[in-house]
C-alpha cells in the first residue's frame, strides 16, 4: 500500500490574506487579526483594551464598516462599538458578554490552475492512504474529491473524513483512503489543554485506525504543528516544541495498547535539526521515512518552497516496525513552482506562473509491505 502526506494550501477558498504575493506581505495582517480577536475575547474590556480595539479595527479597514479588505466583524447582537460622524472607532461593549459576533478573515476563490494542480497531484501520487493538511472542512475536502478529481480524470477516494480543529481561519488536517482502506475507529485531541489552559494543537492530532486490504491494521496520525508565520519565535518555538513533545506521548499511548504499525505524518512547520521537533525526531524510536535507504528525495532534501535543506518541513515518521516494512519512497514536487531558471524540477505543463502552483508543498510517499 502507498502511504502520503500532501500540504494541499486549502481546496476551494484560501484566506485573501494569505494569498497575497508572498507571505512576508500577509504576515502584518494575520498578526493584527490575532490580536484583535484575543482583546475581543477577553471578559472584561478596559479602557486600555478598548484603544488597542480600536486601533487594531482600523488598521484592518473596519472604520468605516464591518467589512474590511481582509476580515468581517460579525456582530449579530448587542452592541460592541459606535463610529462617531468626525472618524474613528468607540468600543462601547463592557466585555464579551454584551455582544455576540465574530471576527473572521475574508476568503477568496483559489486560481482555477492552482485548483486543477493540486487535483492532479492527489492523483498522480496515487496513494492508498493520504493524510491532508489544510482543507476546509469535510465536506470541502469530499466535494473536492467527487466533483474536481473526477473532472480532472481521476478516481475518487472511497472515505473521506476531516475534523474540525481549532484553526479560526478554517484549516484542519484530515485523511481520505481509497476502497479496501476503511477507516474505522477516530480520536480527536482537539481538547486536549496545556497548563495554561489553552490548547495544545492549533488544529488537531487525530487519531485514523484503518484495516488494509490483507487486514492488518494502520494507524496514522496527521499534524499541522504551529507555524513561524506570525507571533513570537519564542512562543512559536514553545508551542511547536509543546506540539510534539504531546504527540509523543500520544504514540507512546498507542504502543502500550499494542498497536504497531504507526505512522504520524503531516507538515511540522519546522526542520529535522530543529530543539522544537527533538522530541519527536531525537527522544522517541519514530524513524523518518527519507532516512530510508529506499527513498529517493529527488536530488533535494526539502519538501518546501524551493526544497533546500533548509526547506524540510513535510514528515512521514514510521514506527520501526513499519519502517522495516518500506519498500520504496519518494517526493513528488510536479505541483510545486520550480523557481527560476533553471528550474529545479519537472512540472506539469498547466503550471506556467507560481500562483498556478498546486501548493508550496511537495507530496511525501512510502509504499509499505502491509
């Protein structure tokens, strides 16, 4: 059977602030965004909130309505804030009890090639078992796989299954298998709580349990750890490391029980060498599939924008019983932008500027004897 991991940069409707040119031009928005709905989630607002609010408001384009260029106030009742004749933003709500509503970031149609390329690689990858990382939801993800892989030539998976995690932007992990790959038992970590009590997993860890086609069992996990997007390095560094350090004991968990064949996969937002990963890569027996001598990273060692070194973010790490049953592995980058000339790899020939790349990502593969 083939096992992958694919980074599919949402299916249908992408955040508009997040695909703009470059990341470094989305950053500044996000960040605001996350402040604004921390201050808006407190329970009482002071008046040195209340300027933040404010401030925060019209520098995401929310002075003059609730609909600004990049994000949507919600506001269903209540009454949260006045806009004085002369400009500006008055918080008038006390806390978060006097009015009910939401800050959401603003979506956008993803580039119909950008669309077709990632259908493409999710067919030509040709997994029996692929974990996906940032599709919208479940029926975002099955509408994907009915209507636009099929459009594209391809077959359609025969389960499908995301669940929501904890991503206000609406990105989540989730896994489809092909007939004969049934996905049986599901557990979500979705609650599972620091000390500080906030979640642990910015999406989720779950938990798939599939019988294979000779009837052995495969469990897998799939992961979007904390990115270095936005935020702090430290606090970055700390949740990801808090990330892994869970996801650890989680595999552990699933050892005492028995289960062997374990695969935790997915996009780890961070590099093999990393302190935040050490956990997972140095501290416990998971073995990572390009560690095998059967696989074939195609000349580069990332997974990753241009996939230099640097660029290793993408994982497929086995336990050591399922890592002795690979037989071959490899990364498929024909949906990733090549860079300039000369180009770094093959792409598909519908692929002609870097807002038609199917993701950033590369697909990471293993066949397994199982």
């Amino acid at each position: 059977m083939r096992l992958a991991a694919y980074n599919v940069e949402n299916l249908f409707d992408r955040p508009k602030a997040m695909n703009l040119e470059s990341w470094a031009d989305g950053k500044p928005i996000l960040e605001k965004f996350a402040a604004l709905n921390e201050l808006l989630g407190e329970i009482t607002y002071t008046a040195a909130r209340k300027r933040q609010m404010a401030e925060l408001m019209i520098e995401l384009g929310l002075e003059k309505s609730d609909t600004g260029p990049f994000v949507i106030l919600r506001r269903n009742r209540g009454g949260l804030l006045k806009r004085p004749k002369a400009g500006g933003i008055e918080i008038v709500a006390g806390g978060r009890a006097d009015w009910v509503g939401s800050l959401e970031l603003r979506d956008e149609p993803i580039n119909e090639h950008a669309m077709h390329n990632t259908a493409r690689v999710m067919i030509d990858v040709e997994a029996d078992v692929l974990g996906v990382v940032e599709a919208e939801s479940r029926p975002v993800l099955a509408a994907f796989n009915k209507e636009i892989i099929a459009a594209m030539g391809g077959t359609p998976f025969r389960h499908v299954m995301v669940i929501d995690g904890n991503d206000e932007r609406g990105i989540d992990v989730g896994l489809v298998t092909r007939e004969g790959y049934p996905i049986g038992l599901m557990r979500s970590h979705v609650d599972d709580l620091a000390s500080n009590g906030e979640p642990i997993f910015s999406r989720d860890c779950p938990v798939f349990f599939i019988t294979t086609q000779s009837g052995n069992s495969l469990t897998v996990m799939v992961n979007h750890l904390k990115s270095k997007g936005y935020g702090s390095i430290a606090a970055n560094n700390a949740k990801r490391h808090a990330q892994a350090e869970r996801i650890k004991a989680i595999y552990e968990t699933l050892l005492a029980e028995g289960y062997e064949n374990i695969a935790v996969i997915g996009d780890f937002n961070d590099t093999p060498d990393s302190n935040p990963l050490k956990p997972l890569l140095a501290d416990s027996d998971l073995k990572d599939a390009f560690e095998h001598p059967a696989f074939d990273d195609g000349g580069w060692p990332g997974t990753y924008g241009l996939c230099n070194a640097s660029d290793k973010i993408d994982y497929l790490l086995l336990s050591p019983g399922l890592f002795e049953r690979v037989e071959r592995g490899g990364v498929f980058r024909r949906g990733m932008w090549p860079g300039s000339r000369p180009v770094r790899w093959e792409v598909y020939g519908e692929l002609k500027r870097k807002q038609d790349a199917g993701s950033d990502h590369a697909a990471i593969w293993v066949d397994i004897d199982i």
